[in-house]
C-alpha cells in the first residue's frame, strides 16, 4: 500500500507506505492507543531496514495532523 486513505472508527489515516493492510492496521491501532496522530514500523533485518507501516491521521480537510508540541 502507498498513500492510500483508509478509515478506521470514523477516523480517515493516510497510509504513507505499508506492505500490508494488517501492517497498516497496527500502526493505527498503535497510534489511537498511544493518543498519538501516527505511527511508523520498521524491521531490520541483518543490515537492511525496511518500513512496514507509516500512517497519519488526517484531519477533516484531509491534511495531515501535526503532532502537539
């Protein structure tokens, strides 16, 4: 998946990048449990890391959601 707007609990998260839709799922999953407005998974194997999911919630007029500083 690559930059692909899904919905989630009425929620609408910009799929930045994910090899699957269950990878991006977690992130999501993830993110709503941590009170936060994204997620992104990784996995190194050997010397390569490899993005499994990177996602972001989207507010209502479809831009991304910063996080609070």
């Amino acid at each position: 998946m690559k930059n692909e707007i899904i919905e989630v609990h009425g929620r609408k998260w910009l799929v930045r990048e994910a090899t699957s839709r269950e990878e991006a799922d977690h992130a999501i999953a993830m993110a709503m449990c941590t009170g936060s407005v994204g997620s992104k998974h990784t996995e190194t194997i050997g010397d390569v890391k490899t993005v499994t999911a990177d996602v972001v919630r989207l507010n209502d007029d479809g831009t991304e959601c910063k996080p609070h500083q």
